[in-house]
C-alpha cells in the first residue's frame, strides 16, 4: 500500500501545483502510515522533489510521452501506480489533469472525486470533502473502492518543505497506440501563465477596447502577475480565447484576484470563485461584482489604475 502523486512539468520544470500536490501527498501518506511516491515524466531532471515532501520518484520513460497525451499519460501513471501497489493516486485540477483523470480512474478501476479541499475526515471508512456547485458547497463523499483516484483543488493546501533526499527508480510502461495527437504547439513566452498565477489582473469591456489593454499589463507586470478577460472581451477579438477565465473559461484559483471593468456575470464569477482575495475597480456602484469582491473601488478605471501603478512601483523602490 502507499501513495501515487502525478507530478505535471511544463518543459522539463516541475509546475507549481505539483509541489502543492506533493506535500498534500505526503500529509496523506503520514496519514496513512504509508510511503509517498511521485511519478514524472522522462522530461523531469533531477530536481530535489524531496523539498516539497517527495519519499520516492518514478521516472516515466517512453517515446509516446514526450507532449501530452490524455490516453497515453493515463496508461502510463496507472502502470507506475499498479507497479508501486499505490492505494491512493492524486493528481491536480489543471486542464490536463481533469482531461486525463477519467481515464486514469478506469485504468485502475478507481473512484474518482475532483475538486477536494482538504486531507481526508477519515480513512476507514475514506471520506474526502470537495467544492460542489462551481465552488457554492462543500460536500462530503464516502470512497469505497480498492484504489482511489483524488484531484485536489488549486491553492487548496498549500506547499510545505522537508529535509532529505528522494530515491529515483525508472519504468519504461507498456502503452497501448495512442487515438490523439499533437500536431502543433503553441507556447506563449516570457508571461505568467493564468493556471500558475498567484496574481490575476482581469478586465472586461470597461476598457472600452483593445488599445487601452496596455493599463492592464502594465498593472500585471508591476505585480508579477497573469493577465485575463471576461468573455465578451475575448468574443470581441479584443484579447485571445486563452486569456478568457470564468465558468465558460479558465478556473482561477490564484491569491488575488483584480478584476477591472467587469461587471461580474454569474458565470464570470463562478470561474473565479475559488480565488482567495478579489479586488473590483469599477464605475457602477451597483455592479454585482462588488457583492462577491472582499475589496472594491468605485471609480473609472482610466484614473484608478495608472495611480495605482505609480504607488505600486513607489512602494516596490522603498523596499527594494
């Protein structure tokens, strides 16, 4: 018995919810009594995993899996956790992850729950609890299968750190002909990536077009942080489909969120629900956005904004 993370890398690098996923894991496999395994891809260095609480590391080798594919990614950490007799298997909340997950579950003839929220109430029997109803909920869901398949929530747990060293052993899986493939990839480059931001700037059609976009990434660069819209923008051409968050989009799950001209549609902010602090910056006193926000500012955002990159980038000098 014991305890399979699936670690994500994006080129070679171990992703920030992967640490995340791995000290969650490691807290699991404490709980359980158990060892933490953490499986990888050929494209993983030897980068210390035993930081964020890695005890073991599976180093995943094939052809087949040199980009992403949802089929064989899941044959190949069902095998990884089949060869490590892992009664728990975890894995993230990123898109790839939700891709692959149901696969995964079948692999291993597996329960699945996405989407929890903290290490079990209870290990026998096994209960986990996760976010239901675009984040409105909580519900708590009883596992009864022999391996179980969890998908944890982003900025759910949070990264921990240990002394120590992790072993490394290597399987080459046995996969199955893949029914996807990747024909092309493109990769946009020197940006925060909204599923690994801590910091969102986000804003809508209160911008009033595309030209006045570089107040928002202006403000994003002062902050470290990724840049996002509301889906009206993104339909209008007025930003790409990639930077569009919200029900409809990307899930956002960052420390903070700043959502600027947007008047907060329901389906805007259930995407961004999970987001642990929202700031509005908006003309309309009255927009529903300031009813979800823990921080709000009535005002145009063609004044708010530059004033709040200047004190931003003062503050940023003084404590250089």
């Amino acid at each position: 018995m014991s305890v399979l993370v699936y670690a994500e890398s994006d080129q070679g690098i171990i992703k920030k919810i992967a640490q995340e996923l791995i000290s969650y894991g490691r807290a699991l496999a404490d709980q359980l009594g158990t060892t933490l395994y953490v499986a990888v891809m050929a494209d993983v260095g030897t980068q210390n995993l035993a930081q964020y609480g890695a005890q073991q590391i599976v180093h995943i080798e094939h052809e087949a899996l040199q980009s992403f594919s949802a089929d064989a990614f899941a044959q190949a950490i069902a095998q990884s956790a089949k060869s490590v007799a892992a009664e728990v298997v975890l894995v993230s909340s990123s898109a790839n992850s939700r891709y692959l997950a149901p696969m995964l579950a079948v692999g291993l003839d597996a329960a699945y729950v996405p989407n929890c929220t903290q290490l079990p109430l209870s290990t026998s029997p096994f209960q986990v609890t996760h976010s239901v109803y675009t984040n409105k909920a909580e519900a708590t869901t009883e596992m009864t299968s022999a391996v179980k398949l969890i998908g944890l929530a982003k900025n759910a747990f949070g990264v921990s750190h240990f002394e120590g060293t992790a072993q490394t052993t290597s399987l080459t899986p046995d996969l199955n002909p893949s029914k996807c493939h990747v024909s092309a990839t493109d990769r946009a480059t020197d940006k925060v990536m909204i599923a690994d931001a801590e910091i969102v700037v986000s804003a809508g059609r209160g911008l009033k077009g595309p030209e006045n976009w570089h107040l928002i990434e202006d403000l994003a660069e002062v902050l470290g942080a990724a840049t996002a819209c509301s889906k009206p923008v993104s339909d209008l051409g007025w930003r790409p489909h990639s930077e569009h968050v919200g029900q409809t989009g990307k899930p956002v799950a960052s420390n903070l969120y700043i959502a600027i001209g947007i008047s907060g549609a329901i389906q805007h902010l259930a995407g961004i629900n999970s987001s642990k602090v929202k700031v509005v910056i908006n003309t309309d006193p009255e927009a529903p956005f300031f009813k979800a926000a823990d921080y709000g500012i009535v005002g145009d955002a063609f004044d708010v904004v530059p004033e709040l990159i200047e004190k931003l980038k003062q503050f940023k000098t003084l404590n250089a």
